[in-house]
C-alpha cells in the first residue's frame, strides 16, 4: 500500500505542469557567467537543524576602549579626532600596502603569481555606535553616500579596483559594532569585477545594449521580483539570487561609477537605502546580517578606456534563512558542485515587500538619530 501511494505521488510529479515556484530548476546568472540550482519543493521538508541563539546586545553610545569612537586612542597610538559625522582612516591592520618588494615572474602555469599593491581604509558612518544606517536620519545617510563617492574618486585616481563594502554583524565577521564599512583598493581587478567587466562586455557587443539596464527595465515591466522603487532606483531580489533574501540596488538610468551620481540621485539612494535596510530588519526583527558592496566601472587605468557596458549597482548578501537565528550555510554541494537555494526569487521578493516600513525599533517611539528628518 505503502509503495503503492509514493509511486502514484511520483507519476503526478512526473506529470505535472512546470511550475518555477514548485519545481526544481537552474537559473542562469549572466552578471557571473554561472548557473544556480532552485529547489522550491525543499521549503516542505522539516528542519532540525543548526540553531544559534540571536543576542540582542547593548552596545555603549560611546566606549572609551572602542578603537573605532571619536576621541579614541587606537592600539597603534593614533588618536580618534572627535569627529561628529564621518570619519575616513587607513586601516591599522591592511591586507593591502601601497608598496612591497614584487615577487618574481614565473612561466610555470602551475605556479604563477602577480604583484599585488593597494591601500585599504576604514570608514565610520556615525559618531555613535549604537546606531545603524536604517535608524540613522536621510540627512545623514546622505553624507556617507557622499563620501563612497568622494574615496571611489579621489582612490579610484591610483587604482585599478575600489571596493567598498559593508560587513554587518559578527556573523558576517564584522569585528565592532561600531557603524562603518571598509574600503580595499588595489591595483589589479579582483576576480568578481573581472567576470563582471567581462560579461557586461560581452553583452553589449552582442546586443549593442548595456546588460543590467535591459535587465531593470525587463524587471521593471515584470514586477515579480521587484521588492522598493522610487524615480532613479530600483531594490529587487535577482532571478538569479543565491542568498535566501540576496538583492540587487542599482539605478534605473545609465551610471557608470558612484561618484557619477547626481545630487537627486544621491537623495533618492540615501531614502531607498533607508527604507531597504529598515525592511531587512524588519524581516527577523534583528540588526540584519549582511556584507554589501558596490561595483561600478573599474577606475585607475581604465578611466581613459571606454567602460560604457558597466552599470553601477549594489549588492546585499544577507546570510538569515529562516529566522534570526537559522542562517542558510554555502557548504557541502554548494562548495563542491553548484550554488542552491530553496526559497524561490519570487517568494523573498514578495515577503520583503510585505514588511512594515517602519523600523521595528521605532514603532513604539520617536526616532533615535542625531538629526531627524
Ligand atoms: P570589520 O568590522 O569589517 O572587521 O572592519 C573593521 C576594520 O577596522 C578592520 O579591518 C580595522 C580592522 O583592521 N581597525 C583598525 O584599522 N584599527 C583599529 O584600531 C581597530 C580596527
């Protein structure tokens, strides 16, 4: 009997229509030229897995020992100017120095190597570190937007690469609770922007057209993934997201680099960066784990070459699956084989948009900013 009701069950999957939201499938990504493996079926199954107990942590407005305050003395003996908006420094511990000795050159294609030069910087978002962006007031979002602008400029002058990225959250190795990101700059193009440089050049020889352009506005026409939208950006999760609740900000017109950006542009970023990241944490009612970054047109040599297939964008990678507390882990057949998702697009798509717009922490009382807007 037994037997019996599983072999019906198979021939009515066999059977069955297509359905992206119930059966599996591959997605390409034609940003990384690679393929994911969709498996909405899995959501049934049940889960006994992995838990980690969220801590809602207290963090101090200001902790003398935080290297990273206003008026601090960091470990190496610099002091931390009391500063009451951003603050930019060189990183004290940077994975890349503007000079070294430069390794050999080697004809073995088993064992070639390349100079590597850079400089790395720190950059804290607020004077307090018992803030985050989505808490922090339009006004002053809107001057960290200026100031990626201003280091992808000023940095992007000398080098090749400038990523500025956000580790949010000690499950995303961020090392202080401290609002900031960092910025790594070096002199060759890191492997993602060399795929990326790549197919976004391959697609405009072959389409004549930018490739994430025609992407947003076929997006745009869809609206199946699309989670916020205002005149200049677009939020979405990709059709091609691996991450539980991985999305894409990118601006609807034609941007090569951030510091490209208009004053409008810059406005209207800063207010859908608010709401986007009050929406992920409104999602588990936590501080949302993430790293982002952005990718724009490569700088330093390729200022003077034509790098008009690229379109700026943003990345979010959050790692939550399922609750604060249960993260989707990249291990196993994603580490050996392809990248896999359970959860479609579509469906984290549609409960981020089915959030409040108000931040969980603001709901009960006015806000906590410097300067509210
Ligand atoms: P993360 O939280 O993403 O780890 O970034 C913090 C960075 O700040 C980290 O790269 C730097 C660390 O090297 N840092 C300093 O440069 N000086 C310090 O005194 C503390 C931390």
């Amino acid at each position: 009997m037994f037997i019996k009701v599983n072999a019906t069950l198979d021939v009515l999957t066999v059977m069955a229509k297509f359905d992206s939201q119930d059966h599996q499938h591959l997605r390409y990504n034609p940003l990384r030229d690679d393929w994911v493996l969709v498996c909405p079926h899995r959501m049934k199954r049940p889960w006994a897995g992995h838990v980690e107990k969220p801590e809602e942590e207290t963090i101090p407005r200001h902790d003398r020992k935080n290297p990273l305050c206003p008026g601090n003395t960091r470990p190496n003996g610099m002091v931390n100017p009391d500063y009451d908006s951003t603050f930019l420094f060189t990183n004290d511990f940077p994975a890349l120095l503007e000079e070294g000795p430069a390794p050999d050159e080697s004809d073995d294609p088993l064992f070639r190597c390349a100079e590597a030069k850079g400089t790395c910087k720190v950059m804290c978002f607020h004077p307090w570190s018992d803030i985050t962006l989505p808490i922090m007031s339009l006004t002053e979002i809107r001057v960290v937007i200026d100031k990626w602008a201003e280091i992808n400029s000023d940095i992007g002058k000398q080098f090749s690469w400038v990523q500025i990225f956000e580790n949010r959250g000690a499950i995303m190795g961020c090392s202080n609770p401290h609002p900031h990101c960092q910025v790594w700059a070096s002199s060759f193009l890191p492997n993602e922007p060399t795929v990326k440089h790549r197919t976004q050049r391959e697609y405009m020889e072959k389409h004549q057209s930018n490739m994430l352009l025609d992407y947003v506005h076929r997006e745009l026409e869809r609206k199946e993934r699309v989670v916020l939208e205002n005149a200049d950006w677009v939020w979405l999760v990709p059709y091609w997201a691996v991450w539980p609740y991985e999305t894409l900000l990118i601006p609807k017109t034609h941007v090569l680099r951030i510091e490209d950006l208009t004053d409008i542009q810059r406005q209207s970023l800063a207010e859908i960066t608010k709401q986007l990241l009050t929406k992920y944490d409104n999602l588990f009612e936590v501080s949302f784990p993430y790293s982002m970054g952005w990718a724009g047109a490569p700088t330093g040599k390729y200022l003077s070459e034509d790098c008009s297939f690229w379109q700026l964008h943003a990345v979010y990678y959050p790692p939550l699956l399922r609750s604060a507390s249960v993260k989707k882990f990249m291990v196993g057949y994603e580490m050996m084989a392809t990248v896999q998702r359970d959860l479609t697009a579509e469906q984290a798509a549609q409960k981020l948009k089915d959030l409040p717009d108000v931040h969980y922490k603001q709901r009960a009382h006015s806000t906590d900013s410097c300067h509210p807007d």
